[in-house]
C-alpha cells in the first residue's frame, strides 16, 4: 500500500503513528492495529521492526501485559493486513477516479472493520476480510459498515455455500440475479433452494417474489441487450415499447458489494439452460441468444450470429 493511502488511514485516528507509516510501508496497517489492541504508547512500537512483532507479541503475552484474547486478536488482524498488502500490491490502482483519490477511509468504518477482523481467524475467511480492507483503502467507500457485520456473522459453511450459488449468477443491467424458473430446468441444472435460503438468512439474497428483474424496453431502439453471464447473452428485438419481468432471486445491496470478493466460475450450461427459459417466458417480444465475446468498463460485445 502506497504512503499515502497509509496517511489517510491513520490521519485524525493515530497521528502519531506517521513516522511509521512513512518508513514502514509493506505492513503498516499493522501497526496502528497493535496500538489500538496493546494500548501501547506508539514511542514503543517505533523500536520494533514488523518481522517482531509476532515475537514481541507473544513476550507480552507470556508476561502478562497482554490477555490471550488480546494476542489472538493481534495475531489473526496481522495476517489479515498482510494479506491485504498481498492482494493491493496485485491490483490496477492507475484508473481510480479523482473522486475516489480524494476519498479517506471512514474512522468509523475501520473502527468496526478492527473490531470484527481480530474474531477472524479461519484462513479462508481472512482471505475475503483481507480484500475487503484492501479494496476500501484503494476506493474508500467501496464496502459499507452493513458489509462487515454480515460477513462479521458468516461462517466458513456460509461463506462456501456463497461461492457455489455464484456460478448461477445472470446480469440484468449490471444487476447479479439468479434465475426462479417457470418451466422446470433438468435436476442437474437446478440451484438448490437451500442454498438460496441460507443466503437469505445472511442478508445476501433476498426470496421475496414480488421482487423480480424486469423494465420497459422502449422501440426506439431495434435490439437491446437484456442479460448476460458467462458464455452467453440475450437481446431483445423490439418493435414495440413494452414492459417485462423476469423471476429471479435477487441479491441484495450487500451482496452485490461481497460478490466482489470471490472469484466464481460461472456455470456456463445452467447459463444457456436458464436463458432458454427465460426466451420461453417472455412470450410479448422475441429473444434471442448470442455469443458473449468481451465485457470491458461497461462496454459488452457479443457475437451477431444467433445461436438460438
């Protein structure tokens, strides 16, 4: 993390700690996170270098300055924060918007982000946290307090259970839905409703019916694109302003926002089996079903040779 994304974090929380920061890039967001645990004075924490850390901590641990609640909350937050300087030091940071740069970190955000990651301490959950807090430091904003005290609640089981239904996921104007199908799927392409419901529980999806995918296409336009997921898309002829919607399983608002944190394979043959539904449903307009060649900051080309 560069040193400036460092300042902001640490500016009107821990100002004393800058001369760290400026010195000590690759782990600094451990530092402050020391101090908030160990309530040490940062004059302490400048005499130690971030490889002993783990041994200064452990000293204190076993000279009682510290509790072992306290060390193992120290602990699983270092290996977050090194985790996090991994994935940053990975990323594209160059096409971040000036209003994103101009952006610091919420203190109340990283208050309850130290609070919930310290309770962390599976190694595949340290992962998503680790992005998390790579991906607010980059875009302040990006995740919201909401955010944290869902993923603060979900356990690993949970957290699987999130990765396998995102291979069913279809887009709706850039809106992650899982198609509720009318006409029945073959038992090999049918998302368990378990699944569904467990991600219900979390706040990541929501079951409520009522709620679908839907909007007017308007015949001022001849084709519009309509969904797309992996291999595939569907575009709408039109000839006529009308409305439609589709049965879907949404996610929420907090879902969306977590779906950045895992990288999902989609299902490419549930894809074109739901697609053929859903062309089945919308009985008013034609669909037809294409080739999905490339999406690019918003811009989604396909093949013009319907498949179907």
């Amino acid at each position: 993390m560069d040193t400036n994304n460092l300042i902001n974090i640490t500016q009107g929380i821990w100002p004393t700690i800058q001369p760290i920061v400026q010195t000590l890039i690759p782990s600094t967001i451990t530092i402050p996170m020391a101090g908030l645990l160990f309530r040490k004075k940062h004059d302490e924490w400048k005499k130690i270098q971030i490889e002993e850390m783990g041994k200064v901590a452990l000293k204190m641990l076993e000279n009682g300055e510290i509790s072992p609640i306290e060390f193992i909350k120290f602990r699983n937050i270092s290996q977050i924060a090194k985790k996090a300087d991994d994935v940053f030091k990975k990323g594209n940071h160059e096409k971040k918007s000036n209003k994103a740069k101009q952006r610091n970190i919420n203190v109340d955000w990283f208050i309850r982000f130290l609070e919930a990651a310290g309770n962390v301490n599976d190694e595949q959950m340290q992962e998503l946290w680790a992005k998390i807090l790579s991906g607010e430091v980059d875009n302040p904003g990006d995740f919201s307090l909401r955010s944290i005290d869902i993923l603060k609640n979900m356990n690993k089981d949970e957290a699987i259970c999130f990765n396998n239904i995102s291979q069913y996921i279809i887009n709706h104007k850039g809106i992650p839905f899982i198609y509720r199908n009318e006409f029945p799927l073959p038992s090999n392409y049918k998302v368990p409703l378990d699944d569904v419901i467990k991600m219900s529980d979390c706040g990541i999806m929501s079951m409520d019916i009522n709620i679908g995918i839907g909007g007017t296409l308007h015949n001022r336009v001849k084709k519009a694109l309509l969904l797309y997921a992996g291999e595939y898309c569907c575009v709408a002829d039109i000839n006529k302003s009308i409305e439609y919607t589709i049965n879907a399983y949404r996610f929420t608002n907090v879902g969306k926002e977590l779906l950045r944190l895992i990288d999902y394979i989609p299902n490419n043959n549930y894809i074109l089996n739901s697609l053929r539904n859903i062309k089945k449903e919308q009985r008013h307009f034609k669909i037809t079903i294409h080739q999905l060649i490339n999406i690019n900051e918003n811009v989604i080309t396909y093949d013009s040779t319907e498949i179907e």
